[in-house]
C-alpha cells in the first residue's frame, strides 16, 4: 500500500506572508451545532481540513443539505431525520462527540459510536455524560463500541465541572440550548473556541450568557433560526507559524490573527528573545528568526495560559536556546510522542509522561525518517524538519492534514523546500 509522506530539505530561511485559516476547534464543534437551527445556516471562514470535511460527511448521514465550498458551508435541516451514527467516521475524530449534544438538543435521543482522535493518553468524556444526565438524560453504555442517549424532556441544570473541559464546556452547551429552564455550568472552559460556539449559537437564537468567563448560563429557548456566521481564526495555526517564523524566518507576515488569542505564546517567544512585533490594528504578527535564543521554561494550563497544542510545536525552538528548557504538560501529561521521534533527528530531548514533563537541551537537528503520532506532533517535526541539516521524511501525515490547512503549499510558498511524494 502507498502512502503520501512529507519531504523537506532543511537549512532554507523563509520569508513571505502566511494567512491563517478559522479555529479547527471552533468549526468542528460549530458545524455540528448546525443541525440545532431549523432555518438555513451559512457559515464563513472554515478552515480546508479533514476534520470538517469528515463532520459535513456526518450532518449529511443525517439527511441534511450541506454544501462545502472551500471555506463557506451551506447547511438546510428542513428534511434532518435523525439516524444512528454509530460509524468509521465517528472513530476517525475526536470532536464526533459534539454530535452527541447537538442530537440529544435537536432530538432528545441519539445512538452514536465513540470519539476518536489524536492518541495523547487518556481521553475520557465523562464530564460529558455528567452534563447531559444532569439535563434528564440516560445514558446506556451497555455497547462497547456505541452509546445511546435518550431524554424524555430536557430540563436546566447546575452543573459543576470537576476539572476544565472545552468538550465537555461545548457539549453541554449544545444539549442545553432548548432545555426547558436555566442551565448553569460552573467552571467551564474559557477557550475563544467556546465564546465562539457560543456566539454561533446566539446567532441563531440561543440566550447563552458568560462565555469566556468561568460561569456559562443558558437559557433554553423553543426554536432556532438560521443565520450566517463568520468562524474566528485558528489560535493554533497561527501560533504553529509564529515558531516557523521563530525557527527559519528571515522576516514572516502572520495575517489574520487575534493579539489577544497568542498572548500567551508571544510572551514566551519574547522571553526566549524572538524579534516579534505585533500589529493589533492590522491583526498581523511580524517575526524575524535569531541565530539563538536564551533557555525558557514552559507550563501548559488552560486558557488564557500556555496552549498544550503549542507545547509541541515550540519545542524545536528549545534546541536553539542557549541552555536546558524545562516543559510540564499539565493539560495532557502524555502528550510526547514526538520525543522519541527528535531524538532519531539527533535532539537532546527526554520526557517523562508519568509527571507529563520533559527537559530540551540544546541540539543541532539532522534529517531523519519520522512519523507523526499526532497533529501537533506532526507540525513540530515539520518545524525540526525546516531547522534539520539534510532530508527529513515525516510520514502518518493525515494527521497533520485533519488540522493544517494547505500547509505544504504555504510552506512552499514561503520558500521551504518542502514536497510530497507517495511511497
Ligand atoms: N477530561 C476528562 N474528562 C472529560 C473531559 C476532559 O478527564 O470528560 C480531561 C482530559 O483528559 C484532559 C483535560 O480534561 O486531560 C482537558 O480536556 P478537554 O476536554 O478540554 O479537551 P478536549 O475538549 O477533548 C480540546 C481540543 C484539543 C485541546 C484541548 C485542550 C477539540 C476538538 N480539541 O480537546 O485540541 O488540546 O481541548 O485545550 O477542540 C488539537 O487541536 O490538537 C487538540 C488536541
């Protein structure tokens, strides 16, 4: 069997202009959340990745009219019926479990197989389970492979999280939108992606109050209309080439992103010394790579801290610090599968997924063979990859594909010697 793997020749410095795409993380749950509006939804901006394509596929099991063209999505529920979506598709992601809550407040009842997505240990979605059995509805898990959720009748509820979940925060939200009352979640997650699923849902009709702070309140209303909405921009693409730029730019252009949403990441490239200037008025990020910065240590938390979606992709970046660098992964203590793959580059890199911490010395990086475990992974060896003297070879790239929008094309286009080829 073939497979399509991505090359890159290492050592070329880049320079151009990259725009970024709409948040995976807020289409992926928007787009299911379609199915809640009995008007006509167009939604603008959607990143040109697997995933969507994938969740389009699903609303469309569910007879609904979905028209993808690029980045705009034409969706009409007037003929959804539902149907059980206990599928491959299903598996091949993780935010299928949006499914859940959007079915369970459109239909009060739906028979789904259980999420997949990126191995980063541990993944469990019973925050989730507690959120809709606390809106009335019963859960049997007795399948190993599927889940059945039923409601007679969806009520309010005070829901308190026992630990901060942007699936759980999202799919509560989903399910509670035509509860009959007040539903209130405490600790809920603060993610842009959530504001943005929100504001989605307000668009429509939806009485959602407190998005982007701690305690969401939703007032269910009877019916949802259409509407046309425009998704925000993806956080962790733009933080993915902010550390190209830091790694290989000789001067890169970042158009389309929210100061406010990197935050977090432009602090810690400053402190590393990166030349970084950021446009607020112009949403544009303007950065300029160094031959070698100082060691920094990185702490991932929720938001607005340091994304554990960027914990991969800034860490080649490390081997250009003057010193040790000292990650902890607080959010996903196993999320370093991309360790072992730096270290056949030649990297001086070791993590413990027992304490989810790892300790990055400086390194000269060599093209090897490697395989990307996950997307964020996958982006950091493309990152390792630009910075290797020689070939690198990264293969499993429908990984870096269900995430990264034309990335080998932007890259290019950037001046990186960068191709695919099947093998
Ligand atoms: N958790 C539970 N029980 C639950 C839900 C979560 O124990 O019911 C734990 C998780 O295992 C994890 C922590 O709580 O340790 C936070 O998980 P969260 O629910 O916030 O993660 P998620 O919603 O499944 C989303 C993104 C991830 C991103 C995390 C954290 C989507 C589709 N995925 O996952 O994105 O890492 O939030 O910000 O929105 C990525 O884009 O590469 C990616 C993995």
């Amino acid at each position: 069997m073939t497979q399509e793997v991505i090359k890159i020749r290492g050592g070329q410095t880049l320079k151009g202009e990259v725009t970024i795409s709409g948040a995976k993380n807020s289409a992926v749950a928007i787009i299911p959340a379609t199915l809640l509006a009995q008007g006509q939804v167009k939604l603008d901006g959607l990143p040109q990745i697997s995933d969507v394509e994938t969740l389009v596929s699903l609303l469309e099991d569910l007879n609904i009219k979905a028209q993808l063209n690029g980045k705009t999505l034409e969706v009409d529920t007037s003929e959804i019926q539902n149907a059980p979506l206990p599928n491959n598709k299903v598996e091949s992601l993780r935010a299928s479990y949006y499914m859940m809550g959007a079915m369970l407040g459109r239909f009060k009842k739906c028979v789904i197989g259980l999420p997949g997505g990126c191995p980063l240990g541990p993944r469990p979605i019973d925050q989730h389970i507690k959120g809709f059995k606390a809106l009335g509805a019963e859960i049997d898990e007795s399948n190993d492979t599927s889940m059945k959720i039923e409601a007679k009748e969806l009520h309010g509820a005070n829901i308190f999280l026992d630990m901060v979940s942007v699936g759980a925060t999202i799919n509560i939200m989903l399910a509670a939108v035509h509860a009959k009352g007040q539903t209130v979640i405490e600790n809920a997650a603060k993610e842009p992606e959530v504001v943005d699923v929100a504001n989605f849902l307000n668009s429509l009709g939806a009485n959602i109050k407190g998005a982007g702070t701690s305690t969401l309140k939703i007032n269910g209303v009877k019916d949802l209309h259409g509407s046309e909405y425009q998704i925000i921009p993806d956080r962790i693409e733009a933080g993915t080439y902010m550390c190209i730029a830091a790694a290989v730019g000789e001067e890169i252009t970042i158009n389309n992103i929210v100061p406010k949403h990197v935050e977090a990441l432009t602090v810690k490239l400053k402190e590393l010394g990166v030349d970084i200037e950021i446009d607020g008025d112009a949403e544009k990020a303007i950065i300029k790579r160094k031959p070698m910065y100082k060691n920094v240590d990185i702490k991932t938390l929720v938001y607005p801290g340091f994304a554990t979606d960027l914990q991969q992709p800034i860490t080649p970046l490390l081997f250009m610090a003057d010193g040790p660098s000292f990650v902890t992964e607080t959010i996903y203590p196993a999320r370093f599968r991309h360790v072992d793959e730096l270290k056949h580059m030649g990297a001086n890199i070791d993590a413990d997924m027992q304490t989810g911490t790892a300790t990055i010395k400086p390194s000269t990086l060599n093209g090897a063979d490697v395989y990307a475990s996950d997307l964020r992974a996958g982006a950091c060896l493309i990152i390792a990859g630009l910075l290797a003297e020689g070939i690198t070879t990264i293969y499993n790239v429908r990984h870096i594909y269900r995430g990264y929008t034309d990335i080998v094309t932007h890259l290019k286009t950037l001046g990186a010697d960068i191709w695919t080829e099947e093998v």
